[in-house]
C-alpha cells in the first residue's frame, strides 16, 4: 500500500514540473536527403570534379561533332584527341562520386545491364576472336560517355551547356561534312563522307536526325537574333542534307519528327512549325536533286522506282527475316556481338548463290537481338524506354510552373530526338555507338537537375485570366458623356 502511495505521489510530482519542449529530432528519410544536398554542392564546386565536367563539355562536342576524325582525315594521323580528354573525365568521375550517381537512374542500370551481356555473350559467339574487339571498344569507346553525362553533369547550368556542346557540334559537323564529301559510284548521287564511322549516306543521314532536335532547343533556349539565324539555317541545311542522303528511313524520322512536334508543343510553337515545315518542305524539293527524291520515293518496283533503291530494299527484307531466324536458333546469348554478316555468309544461299549477301541487319533492333540474343535485344529497348519515361517524367513535372518552362523545354527537344532517332536506327546499324547510351545520361542529368530546380526555384503564379470587358451599353454611354463634354 505504501509503494502504491509512493508511485502516485511520483506521478503528481512529474506532472507538476514545468514542461520542457524537446526540439524535434529529424526524421531518417530527411537527414539522407540533407546529407545527399551537401554532398552534391560540395562535388558542384570540387576543382577535380569541374575539370573533369569540361573534359566531358569536350568528349561530347567531338563525338557529335566527329571532329576527331576529320582532324584525323586532314592530319594523316590520328591524334587520339578523343583519349586525351576522355581519360581526365574519367578520373574525375572514379574521384568524385560520379559512379554512384550515374546508378541513381534506371537507364543506366539497363544500358550497363546490355554492356555486361554482351561480355557474357562472347564465350558463346561463332567467332569470339571477332566479337572480342568490338565488346571491348563499346566498353572503353562508349560506355563512358553514359558516366560522364549521368556522373559529372550537377546542375542545371552544366546540363544547358551540355546541350550547347551538342549543338555546336552539329553546326561543326554541317561545315566540316563539306570539306570531305563524297559522292561517287559507291553510293550514286547520294551526299556521303569519305570516311569514318558515319561515311554512309543512312549513316550520316541518322546522325542528323539525332542533331536536328538540339538545334531546335538551341533556338528555343537563346534570345539572341544572331544565334537564332545561325541555328535556323543549320536547321533547313540539315533537313535538305537528310533529303540529298536519300536515306528512306531518315525521311520517315524527318515526318515523324514533324508529327510529334504538333501533338505535344505548345500552341504558338504549334503554329510556328505548321509555317515553318511548309516553307522549308518547298525549298527542300527546290534544291534537292531530282534523283534524291525520286529514291526516296521508290517504295516498290514500279516503272519509276529506282532499281537500285528497289534491289535495296529487297535485300533489307531478305536480311530483317535471317535476322529474325538466328534470334529463334540462338535466343539466349546470340551469334555473337558483330557476327551476324560473318554467319550469314556461310550459312545462307542468295539467288542461287553458295553463300549470303555478307552485310549486317540494317536494324538496330534485330541486330541486337540475333547477335545478344533476347536478352539483350530486352535490355537495348528497355534501355531507350526507360530513358524517354525519365524525360517525360520532367516534361509533366513542369507543366505546372511557368518559372520552369525552360526545364520543359529541354525535356521535349531530347524525348522529340529521341523518339525520331528510335524510328530510324530500325534501318540502320547503330546497336552498338554512342547515341543510346547518351540519351540515358541526359536523362538522368536532366532528372537531377530539375528536381533541385523544382525545389530550389520560386514559384511564379500562372497569368492571371484577362477581366471580362464592360457591358456594350456601358462603354456606347462612355463614348456618349465624351462626346458630350467636347
């Protein structure tokens, strides 16, 4: 009983005490997204980690551009200027964290996810001594252009001037392409290069296609009169050296590009494009030669069509269908990465012939698909569709905010790039280049960008509506009291 008392009285004296307000303590979730912030203010202003994101400002221009290999084509020798900037990005990347952060987005995890396999795929390739080189090249060559975007690029500013360096480099690579041009009886009349990785008339044509989309925000983003003529040339040149590639499957990425930019742009952006396509459709087919066209144009054998573009065609569905075939005998790991046109010629009869055509699949997709396997062929699309959704999560994100109307703007001209480019690498062989995996860096920069602008920008109230006019009678009685006065 006495205990029982005791307790009591302890209760009514603890009550009794003044209370003391404790400081609230911060939640787990909170102090890691705090210690994240600082982190990435500290690597924003690191020496180490800016040298290397300039580094990178470069890697990027002189992979858009290809100015390492036209120094090379005029030099007689290759400079490895690629290599010498590619390799401080690279150390910045491994000194301040950028590893890290490039796994933070889905489309990395893919893009390295189909690096990995096609490693794993080598053991198992009909020739290992072929698919060897090409794995290791995608791994040194390509795959560090993913880390230096997703890693090194911190803010917004950097992201601008990392659209910037790609659209610079495709103003270069427009002056440059006529110096080394080449249109000789290997493609016809067709606009090629001499040389180099895109020296193929649907090469090049496709690398256009990429650029076109970051020459548009270039002339979106600037208020400069100068720049916006400069980037609207390199605009109407682009689409006329498209034309004169008389690549078919470019000229589908040129409409779709048209397409999608009418059902998702703004309204006045809307109605600039529905002037703009016109007049430069007009002024294509004025400075387009005729044979161009008339290529582009040559859908099946007619008594118009060009022979050479029907007999293309041909063996492009020949070759879409052997692809299709070695994806359903070797599903899991492939022929082999780069083995496809090796396979096909000795296991294939063309036209009565003991042996294939000897040429790759002219489709990313199948490519990956019949040389990587299922797996991989999953991993390369994936790749590109996780990449569009991070863009277009952005995209929806800023709908709302005006203040946040250029983050919006970034986001649509790459998902406007990307959705083309995804339709024209459907003919070509691009399964294993740069652009992919650029793309996922891009994606994932812009993602961590406008999350810090989205909660670091003020908001700005949307324009208030327009107040309703007076009545009729009410402004004819105003006009009258004046009238009246004088």
């Amino acid at each position: 009983m006495r205990r029982m008392l005791w307790l009591i009285q302890k209760d009514q004296l603890a009550f009794a005490r003044p209370h003391v307000t404790m400081a609230p303590q911060p939640a787990p979730a909170a102090t890691a997204l705090a210690d994240s912030a600082e982190i990435l203010t500290a690597d924003l202003h690191n020496p180490s980690r800016r040298i290397a994101f300039f580094c990178a400002l470069i890697v990027v221009f002189l992979r858009v551009s290809m100015m390492h290999q036209t120094l090379s084509i005029l030099f007689g020798v290759n400079l490895y200027v690629l290599y010498v900037f590619s390799l401080p990005a690279v150390i910045g990347l491994l000194v301040c964290r950028g590893v890290q952060r490039t796994f933070r987005g889905r489309p990395s995890i893919y893009w390295m996810g189909f690096a990995i396999w096609m490693a794993i795929d080598v053991p198992f390739s009909i020739w290992r001594g072929g698919s060897f080189p090409l794995v290791y090249d995608y791994f040194r060559v390509t795959v560090p252009i993913l880390f230096m975007v997703a890693g090194l690029v911190l803010s917004w500013q950097e992201f601008r001037w990392t659209l910037w360096a790609t659209a610079i480099g495709g103003l270069v690579l427009l002056v440059s392409s006529q110096t080394y041009t080449s249109e000789n009886a290997r493609y016809g009349s067709r606009f090629g290069l001499q040389m180099g990785t895109i020296s193929n008339p649907n090469d090049f044509a496709g690398h256009l296609i990429f650029v076109l989309p970051f020459l548009v925000w270039g002339v979106l983003a600037t208020r400069n009169i100068l720049v916006r003529l400069v980037l609207l040339g390199g605009i109407g040149y682009s689409v006329l050296l498209v034309v004169k590639t008389a690549s078919r499957g470019a000229a589908l990425g040129l409409v779709l590009m048209a397409v999608y930019y009418l059902l998702r742009a703004p309204l006045r952006q809307k109605v600039a494009i529905a002037v703009f396509v016109p007049v430069c459709a007009a002024l294509v087919i004025t400075l387009a030669p005729p044979e161009a066209l008339r290529r582009i144009m040559s859908f099946k054998d007619s008594s118009g069509a060009v022979q050479e573009a029907v007999a293309s065609q041909e063996a492009r569905t020949y070759l879409f269908q052997k692809s299709l075939d070695y994806t359903l005998q070797f599903p899991i790991f492939g022929i082999g990465p780069g083995e496809f046109s090796t396979y096909e010629v000795f296991h294939s009869e063309v036209a009565g012939m003991k042996h294939g055509l000897g040429f790759s699949t002219h489709s990313s997709y199948t490519q990956a698909s019949a040389e990587c396997g299922i797996p991989g062929f999953l991993l390369f699309v994936a790749g590109l569709v996780s990449s569009y959704l991070f863009l277009n999560k952005v995209y929806r994100d800023t709908k709302d905010r005006p203040e946040l109307r250029d983050l919006r703007m970034a986001a649509f001209c790459i998902m406007l790039s990307l959705v083309s480019f995804a339709l024209v690498i459907g003919f070509l062989n691009f399964a294993y280049f740069f652009y992919e995996p650029f793309y996922g860096g891009l994606a994932i920069a812009l993602a961590r960008a406008a999350k810090e602008e989205i909660r670091t920008r003020p908001s700005q109230p949307a324009n208030p509506p327009a107040p309703f006019p007076p009545p009729a009678w009410t402004r004819l009685t105003r006009v009258t009291r004046g009238m009246v006065r004088s």
